[in-house]
C-alpha cells in the first residue's frame, strides 16, 4: 500500500508533468498578434496560410473586424513552407498558385495592345500612349513579388486602368493606380493601393480587372 504521503508526491508530479506538457502546447501554438494595419490577407501571405484558415480557426464572422493586439490563431499553414527560407524564395507558393491564369496572363497582353516601344523608365507603352509611370512600376513589381504574376502585366493594368496616376478616380468609386472599388481596401497611399488590389487578385485573380 501506498502511503498517504508518497501517493501526494506521485500525484503531484502527475500534475506538474500535466502542467508542463500543457505548457509546451501552448508555447507551439501557431498564433499571430495583430498589428495595426493589418489585413486578414496581409497575415495569411507572411505566415504561410490562407485567410480561409484564419477565419476558421478562430470562428470569424467578420473578415474585415481585427484590431491591433489580436491574438488569432494561424490554422493549417503550408508544411513546405514553415521551415526557415528566404525572403525572396517564400514569393515561390505565390508563383504556383498564379500558374493557373497563364493564358488569361497571354490574352491580357493581346487585349492590350502593347507595343514594342519602351517607356524612358522602362516600362510599357499601350497604343493609345498610357504608362504606368515611375510609381506604377513600383507598385507593378511589388505586385508581382506578391503574386508570382510577371511585372509587366500588372503595368499594362496600371497603365490602361490609370495611366500612372497616383490619384486616379472614377465616378463609380474606383480610385489609384489599379482602379479598385472601395471594398477592396483604402487607396490613401502607393501601398495600400497595392494591398486593395493584391485583396482584389487573391479573391477574383486577372478577372477583378475583366480578365
């Protein structure tokens, strides 16, 4: 029989080694603190899930409602994609999942009527004369860094649907460079013009823009 005295002692380390493998868990668990400017699909591309997994594994109604100081859970992310890459190499998820709109990608460049002269910058000219400019470019690479889509597709867009202009509207509400609609996030500066139409690409990919 067991005394009093050391079944206290077994129990107490069966609730300590309890403790401590709760404790583990929750060290691993997969969790992200929001900041302020975050986006639930911001949070998905730099952490290697999908803003899908995100809204389920914390029962989100409301995709656009986070606030800063958050702690969500991250879901299922990537196993490809978790060990330690660089930078330029995590860019590689994007390139696979735009492989599928390669021949929306060829019909673009037919429908836009690019032509063969360069921009001073270097960027295209559409031949009706449209650029995407100095900031299009910009935010042309930036686009394609986010999505594997080539540069020179996100300036003919910019282009056509802008003309390089930062400040760009429209009487239906479609504003900068990319010519996004409202829902698609805020267009005060080049980079949230860029996160409104990286939202715009992840939900509607090329056909957002009629592709």
């Amino acid at each position: 029989m067991i005394s009093k005295k050391r079944q206290w002692t077994v129990t107490s380390l069966l609730s300590a080694a309890s403790l401590f493998i709760s404790g583990i868990a929750t060290v691993n668990a997969e969790t992200y603190q929001v900041k302020s400017g975050d986006t639930l699909s911001k949070i998905a591309l730099e952490n290697n899930t999908s803003v899908e997994n995100i809204i389920a594994s914390n029962n989100l109604t409301n995709e656009d409602l986070i606030y800063a100081g958050q702690v969500i859970e991250l879901g299922e992310r990537s196993k490809s994609m978790v060990d330690k890459v660089a930078p330029q190499e995590q860019a590689k998820p994007a390139e696979n999942k735009a492989a599928q709109p390669t021949q929306n990608q060829a019909t673009y460049a037919a429908n836009a009527s690019v032509t063969s002269a360069q921009a001073s910058n270097g960027g295209i000219v559409l031949s009706n004369g449209n650029t995407a400019g100095a900031q299009g470019s910009y935010a042309a690479a930036r686009m394609a860094e986010m999505t594997g889509v080539p540069a020179s597709t996100w300036e003919a867009i910019i282009a056509r649907e802008s003309n390089g202009q930062v400040n760009a509207a429209n009487a239906s509400g479609a504003s900068g460079l990319f010519q996004t609609m409202p829902g698609w996030g805020s267009t005060a500066t080049v980079d949230d013009q860029i996160q409104a139409a990286y939202n715009a690409y992840s939900s509607q990919g090329l056909s957002a823009w009629g592709y």
